[in-house]
C-alpha cells in the first residue's frame, strides 16, 4: 500500500472508530487475562456472560485456585475448549501466584510464560493494561489489514510484524481496536459490506474485486 493511501486509511479508521475500546468486561489485569484466553474461538459477547458468573466468586489467583479443573470447566463449558481453558488458567492462577506474588506481570517474556498466553493474548493484556504499544492480530485484524493492504501476509506473526512497520508506534494499540470494530461492522469474514464502507477507494481487497465496476 503506498504511503499516502496507508495515511489516509488510517486517520479514517481514527475518525469513524474514535471510541473504539475493549468488547471484553473486566475490572483488573488478572480478570481481562482469563477473559482473553476464554476468548479464543468465543464471541465476546459469550465470553461476558460467562465471566459475569464466574468473575463473582473466582476473581483473582487465590479464589480461581480453590475451583478443581471440573468445577471450573462447568462455568466456562460454553466457551468452548473448555478442557484446555480451564487447565491453562489454573496452570497461569498458579504461576502467577507463586512465581509473580499474585499480580498478573507486566514483562512481555512472562506474560507470554503463562499457560495459554500467545503473542496475541499477551499483546492485549499489554496493551491495555499496562499501556504498552502492542498491536494483537485477531482474526479481524488480520483479515482486516490484509484486505485493506495494510499488511500483506499469510500469517498472524508476518502480519503482526508488517502493522507495526505500517502503523506509528504510538497508535498500535488504537489502531488494533480499529481494525477490529471495522470487521465487526463492515469487512465481514464472508460477506463484506463494501457499499457502506468508507475505505473502498484505498481498499486492495475491493479495488481488486471490483475493478472498474462503479459502489452503486
């Protein structure tokens, strides 16, 4: 994408989304981590409805300890891959616990340490919580910014290392939340709504689709 397109997507991004924050309730570092694992192949919107529940009672490291991996595998079932989620966020209640006095650490390297933390997750809590520039490629982003040409890539890592060489550092973290909104609510995974879409006129995806052809 040349350099005056990627600058003209991206303050429209700015302009349209100016609100865009997290879908996912929480109310501490230690809450938005869990949610966030919960969140792989999950809506948001199951995974509040889930943590609504869960987040009464098991809260922090010591409370989630005192569930076994049954008991909390029957809060978080809807989620799906509720085996593996409830071993991994025991597993990272425990190391949090023991090896980071109970507070979810702000170094990238251990977030990533913890059980079911990959780069994304780790990107988000970062991002959010501890005000680091990171952007998280979830598959909006991803599917958003390869579209759009804002990266060009195959996979999540490649695409991660092209956003950040695209996008100003200081707008990453935004900039993640943008990407995200316009695929919720216009670049759709299977039928993207390009008439109402603002970026069609610096959009790869679109100008390859429809070349020649007129929005109308």
């Amino acid at each position: 994408m040349k350099v005056k397109d990627r600058e003209e997507v991206l303050q429209t991004l700015e302009e349209v989304y100016f609100d865009a924050k997290p879908a996912l309730n929480y109310t501490t570092p230690y809450e938005l981590l869990i949610a966030v694992i919960l969140s792989a192949q999950c809506t948001d919107e199951r995974v509040n409805k889930v943590t609504a529940e869960l987040f009464k009672h098991y809260n922090t490291p010591q409370t989630m300890l005192t569930l076994t991996q049954e008991e909390l595998e029957k809060y978080i079932y809807s989620c799906g891959f509720y085996r593996n989620k409830a071993k991994h966020i025991l597993s990272a209640s425990l190391d949090i616990l023991q090896k980071y006095n109970g507070q979810v650490p702000e170094n990238f390297k251990d977030l990533k340490s913890l059980a079911g933390v990959g780069q994304k997750t780790a990107n988000v809590v970062a991002s959010i919580c501890f005000q680091m520039d990171a952007i998280a490629v979830d598959t909006h982003v991803f599917r958003v910014s390869n579209r759009l040409g804002l990266a060009n890539a195959t996979t999540v890592e490649k695409t991660e290392e092209q956003l950040k060489k695209a996008i100003p550092q200081n707008k990453w973290s935004k900039a993640h939340h943008w990407l995200i909104f316009h695929g919720r609510r216009i670049c759709h995974s299977q039928r993207p709504d390009c008439i109402h879409c603002m970026l069609t006129e610096n959009c790869k995806y679109y100008n390859k689709q429809n070349k020649g052809k007129s929005k109308e």
